[in-house]
C-alpha cells in the first residue's frame, strides 16, 4: 500500500466533509419518503444526471441540521484542539437559535433549551434527561461524528472510540445512540487510511468493524442475547447481504438493516450503502462510486439526508474530493464553507495531540 502522503489527506478531508453534505443536501427532499422503486428510481437517477451536468443557475440545495451540527464539530476541534464539553454545548446552540429551521430531530431541540436555560451549568446533565433518563438513541450522535474522525487521522481506535463518545454525550445519552456514533466514525477513520486505489476488501473492512464494535458491546450477561449486541448483528447482516450472489432485495435491506432516525437502523445502512456501492447496483446506472453510495442511500427513503451523508462522508474518506463531480458540488448550499472548514480541520489536525485527555487546552 501507498503511504497516503499529507496532499491525500487533505483531499480525503475535503471528500468526505463535501460527501457528508451532499448526501444531506441530495437527501433531505427524499427524507421521510418510500423506498423509490420503478420510476421513481429513474426520476431519482435524472435529479443527480442534472446536479452533475453542465451548471444551470437554480436555487441551491439546501443543507439540514446533520451539517450545521458538523460543521459545529470540526470548529470545535480546530479551536481547542480536542472536544470541549461546554464549548460544543455553546456552538450547537448558538447555531441552534441562530438558525434554527434546519429539521433538527423532534426532542433534541429540548437540550438546546434546556442548556440555555441552565447557563450551561452541566453540559451533559439535559441529554441525561432524555426521554425519561434513558437518552436518544437517534442517529443525530453519528450523523455529525465525521470531523471527529477526520481530526484523529494519527490516533489510535480507542482514540477515535473516546472522542466520539464524548462528541455525542451531549445530545445522545442512550447507548445506542452513542455506539451508533462510535461505529461511523471508526467506518470513516478506516476508511481514511485505506489507500483508494488499492480495491477495497469489503469483507475485511466489515470484519474489521464487527470485532471493534464486539469489543465495545461487551455482553455482560454472558446470555448471549441478541439485544446485547445489538450493532455487531447489524454489521454481520451488512457482511451476509454483501456476500449473496445476487443483490437482497429493498424489502429485505429495509426489513433487515432499516432507514429510519434511530442510530441501530441507520448507521449499519450507511456502511452497507459504501460498501455495495463498490460494485454496481441494479436500479442505480452510474459509474461513479460515491454517487452510487449516495444515490443508492437516498433510494431507500425513509432518513435519506442522515443515511446519505454517512455513506458519502465514508465514500468522500475513502476516496478523496475528486470522485465527488465538481458540477454537483456547485448546487450545494456551504460548499465553500465546509471547503474551507475541511482545509482548516486538516491544517489543525497536523499541529495538535488532539483526543488525548491530557491535551492542552489552548
Ligand atoms: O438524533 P437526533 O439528533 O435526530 C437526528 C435526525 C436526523 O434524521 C436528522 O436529519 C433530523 O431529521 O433528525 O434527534 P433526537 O430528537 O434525539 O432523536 C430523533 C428521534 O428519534 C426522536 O424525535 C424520536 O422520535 C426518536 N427517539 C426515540 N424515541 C423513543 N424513545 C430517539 N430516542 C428515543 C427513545 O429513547
Ligand atoms: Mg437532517
Ligand atoms: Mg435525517
């Protein structure tokens, strides 16, 4: 394998912040819809033959709350070189009320207030509340996670797995919603590192994952319950869908896998999205990788924008800004921000130990 040399990392920063954002922004018109079947596929396939032909001057797509809260992240981390409870509480609710129309989830607009209220007192005290002390477990934890990832190029897994923890602990609470948040960013983090001309060896990579998350969803009980595991049963179905002969059919994904705002039936999605995209899929006539992942992700409706921001910030890590269409990303509302975001989260990436507790706080 090729050492990934400085240049490639930033381009993959670049690529997976411009991936995560065009799924969103692609995405949110289709979310909460059916899975698109028949025509509705081909409508989907003419809508992204657009985006990415020759420019036309049109109203930008617009992104939703899984960006705003990312680009809350990778400000964060450029900032203070680590994730600082209280200054990520700030910057999700000065966003939050500064612009507050962006489809935010339906309770965790109840910590923003709440965190407002108390002055911020205990950052993580109101995502304690949540849903009567249990927590959320939305995806809204992993949906934002990328940066954290990105940040932590040079850190180890367990380095990745602490920081992401804490990046969701202030809104998502539930274990679910965390581990959920933890199984994206270790997908973008390998990713990251794999060098993309190599041919992706999708067994390995789940593989890969399915012990990480064994190791996080520890089954105290020793009863061997499903319910214990419930993330590495996900991932083995991702691996047993992506070893069938012939594709599963949508019913089956979404029986199986899912596409709603839970972290449990939508991270697992995203990565089988990537991962599938790797070869052609019936329905979605394109000889683009990352639009296949992002497509295909949106195709299945239901949390389109959540599901194909994940899979297009693990295709963007993976492959690096270029296999993104320069035409499509022209139609995205903030490209140049997140851009300029990315480039900054690289450069600060290369300058500090971020992730260590021991991390000066500038
Ligand atoms: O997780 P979160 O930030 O939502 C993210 C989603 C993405 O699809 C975004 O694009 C946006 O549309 O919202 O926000 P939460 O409000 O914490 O969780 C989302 C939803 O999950 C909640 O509104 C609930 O419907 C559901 N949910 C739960 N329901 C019952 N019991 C989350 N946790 C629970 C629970 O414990
Ligand atoms: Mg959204
Ligand atoms: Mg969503």
């Amino acid at each position: 394998m090729r050492l990934i040399t400085s240049a490639m990392f930033a381009s993959k920063f670049r690529g997976s912040m411009l991936g995560a954002l065009a799924g969103d922004c692609c995405g949110a018109p289709y979310e909460g819809h059916d899975v698109c079947v028949g025509g509705e596929r081909i409508i989907l396939k003419k809508y992204f033959d657009k985006l990415e032909g020759p420019y036309f001057k049109a109203p930008k797509k617009a992104y939703t709350d899984d960006t705003a809260m990312s680009m809350c992240l990778a400000k964060v981390l450029i900032r203070h070189g680590r994730i600082d409870d209280k200054e990520l509480a700030v910057e999700f609710v000065k966003e939050y009320f500064t612009d507050p129309r962006r489809g935010y989830g339906g309770a965790v607009i109840q910590v923003f207030n709440k965190l407002r209220k108390s002055k911020f007192a205990d950052p993580l005290q109101p995502a304690r509340e949540q849903f009567n002390g249990s927590g959320s477990f939305g995806n809204g934890g992993a949906m934002r996670v990328a940066p954290v990832a990105l940040f932590g190029h040079k850190k180890t897994s367990d380095e990745i797995i602490e920081m992401a923890k804490q990046s969701a602990l202030i809104t998502h609470y539930h274990k679910q919603g965390i581990d959920g948040t933890v199984l994206q960013a270790l997908a973008v983090h390998a990713a990251l590192l794999m060098d993309p001309e190599q041919q992706l060896n999708t067994k390995d990579f789940i593989s890969n994952l399915i012990e990480k998350m064994k190791a996080i969803e520890v089954d105290e009980e020793g009863l061997g319950l499903d319910d214990a595991q419930p993330f590495t049963k996900q991932l083995e179905a991702v691996a047993r869908f992506l070893s069938m002969n012939t594709e599963p059919s949508d019913d089956d994904v979404l029986n199986v896998l899912g596409n709603d705002v839970s972290a449990l039936y939508s991270v697992p999605t995203s990565i089988y999205c990537f991962l599938k995209a790797q070869k052609t899929i019936k329905g979605i006539d394109s000889d683009n990788p990352f639009r296949r992942a992002v497509e295909y992700a949106i195709s299945l409706g239901g949390d389109a924008d959540t599901i194909a921001s994940m899979a297009g910030a693990i295709s963007g890590a993976f492959y690096g800004e270029n296999v993104i269409s320069t035409n499509l990303v022209k139609h995205l509302e903030f490209h140049e921000e997140v851009t300029l975001l990315a480039n900054e989260l690289h450069e600060a990436s290369l300058k500090t130990n971020v992730g260590r507790k021991s991390a000066p706080v500038e």
